[in-house]
C-alpha cells in the first residue's frame, strides 16, 4: 500500500544530499584502448583503494555521458563505482541502448578492473542499473530481459524515464502494460520523476516527459519493494552539469533554481537508496520517505509500496 509518512527524520540522511567523503576519478575509456570495452565508456570511482559496488548508468536520448559527470560524480563519492556507455543514435527507439549497456554488462568482470585506479576493485557480486529519460525505459527493458546478460542486476532505478512521446506510441520494447504491478521484476526499483518534465517549455517543443508514458506509469507497474519520489519544482534536464550545451535548456521546462539543487537532491535519493538495498544501510533512505522536507528541494509525492 502507498504511503506518505511525516515522522521525524534521522540526521542521517543530510550526508547523502553532499558530497561524500571519497575523491573520484573521472576516466573516459575509448572502444580501441587496451581493455576493449564494447563500446566507449566513462567511468567515475572513487581513487581510494577498497572493494566498491558498480552502478551502470545509461544516459538520455541524444545527450552525451559527459553532461552526467558532476550527478554520478556524487553518487561515486559516496563509495560507488559508476559506469556510464555512451551510445548515441539518431533512433528514436531503445534497442541500441539496450543491447550496448548489456554488452557493457557483460564486459565488467574481465574488463573493468583494468581502468580502474590502483587498490580499487569492483564487487559485482550486487550490480545495479539505473537509466535517465530513454535511458530510464532503455534500463528497465534491459532488466526486464530485452537482451541477455551474465551478470544479474540486484537494483533498478529509473530517473524520469521516458517511454515514449506518448500512450499510443511507445518507443520499442513496448514495456508499458498498464496494468498495475505488471513488470516482471524481482529486485527493488526506484523511480524518480520531476514536476515539470510533463509540461510544455514553449510550443515549439513537445514534453519532455509526457503523461502516460512517464515515471507514473513506470512506478504503477513496479512490483513491491519500489518508491516512488517526484523533485516537484525541477525539469527533466535539470541534474545535467552546468556546463552541459545551452541546446539542454531550451528543450525541456527547467526550474527556477539552480542545477546543483536538483544534483544533490537526485544524487543523493540515489545514494541513499543504493546503499539501503545493495549494503544494509537503510537509514538514509528511511530518513527521506520519513520527511520529504528534509531533501534540498521539495519532494511530493513520495510514495513506496512494500509488500
């Protein structure tokens, strides 16, 4: 059953809205370089030695991995190694998406280690998946079974995903079923929306993220465990860099503050949850479904579903 709750939080949950602890590199690894990535890739880890769980990220519809650099610089901070494969197609539909983040999948366990700073190893025995925009839709079709991996996901989380322009088309795999809790998922799935992803920026540009085909959709056919937090006064590129192609600001409704708010706010939700599901540590994620104004901006709704 949904619900919202307003207890007190934890002053746990103000250190996953930071920057962690832990210095990050940023190594781009090209498709020709010695470890032979299926596709060219960007790393984010942390330069500290230690045994560190892997995220992989696949971004949006026509953006770059780059523009992502300062939210998975956050989320690696935090103590995880992020991998983003870039894939840029001029398609519409995901399965390129899809098929480069599973060869990528498959690459990690004799590739990864390779690039990764000295005394830094990756512990993909919990691997998570998450995806931005497409990226979000590309993340759970992958999941989901639309290409085959070795490695078993442990954890999906979809920020903003995107479906489609809308109901009545939806980009291939046509993974939305409108059916309550039809995803055949078996593994805790955070979805993340923005207030303002399904409004107009002018009449020149569609939604970015229409009604139908969006993170209320993709929440509805979630199965429990799976939460549900939309940042209300934020835009479906507004966690880009700051130093992302002016182009990012025109296309979609942005917020009235700045990026670095919803950077924190999207990172650290992630953070927290990553570390809930993937390392025991529930008290951060706890925190913020407790009270929702604890966040850097405001989060309404926040609801989650556990059995």
């Amino acid at each position: 059953m949904a619900s919202e709750i307003i207890n007190k939080p934890s002053a746990t949950a103000v250190s996953v809205f930071d920057y962690g602890k832990l210095y990050v590199d940023t190594i781009p690894v090209k498709q020709g370089d010695e470890s032979s990535p299926p596709k060219d890739i960007l790393v984010v880890s942390p330069k500290v030695a230690g045994t560190y769980t892997v995220v992989l990220f696949i971004q949006g519809y026509l953006l770059s991995n780059t523009y992502y650099t300062q939210l998975l610089q956050h989320v690696a901070s935090h103590g995880f190694i992020v991998v983003a494969p870039q894939s840029i197609v001029l398609s519409p539909y995901s399965e390129e998406d899809i098929t480069s983040a599973a060869a990528v999948t498959n690459w990690l366990p004799a590739g990864l280690q390779s690039v990764l700073p000295t005394g830094v190893e990756p512990n993909l025995d919990k691997l998570a998946l998450a995806g931005h925009s497409r990226g979000g839709h590309a993340a759970f079709s992958l999941a989901l079974g639309h290409a085959e991996t070795k490695l078993k996901f442990s954890l999906l989380m979809g920020i903003d995903p995107v479906a489609g322009p809308s109901k009545c088309c939806q980009i291939p795999p046509k993974i939305l079923t409108y059916k309550p809790s039809s995803f055949e998922l078996e593994i805790p799935v955070l979805v993340m929306g923005t207030g303002l992803g399904s409004e107009q920026k002018n009449i020149l540009f569609p939604p970015c993220a229409p009604d139908g085909v969006n993170h209320k959709e993709f929440y509805n056919e979630c199965k429990p465990p799976c939460y549900h937090i939309v940042v209300t006064d934020y835009g479906h590129l507004d966690m880009l860099n700051d130093t992302a192609p002016k182009i990012t600001k025109c296309v979609c409704k942005n917020g009235t503050n700045c990026r670095e708010i919803m950077r924190k706010t999207t990172g650290g939700i992630m953070t927290a949850f990553l570390k809930a599901y993937l390392l025991d540590l529930e008290g951060d994620l706890k925190a913020i479904v407790d009270d929702p104004q604890f966040a850097p901006t405001k989060l309404y709704p926040v609801s989650y579903r556990l059995e």
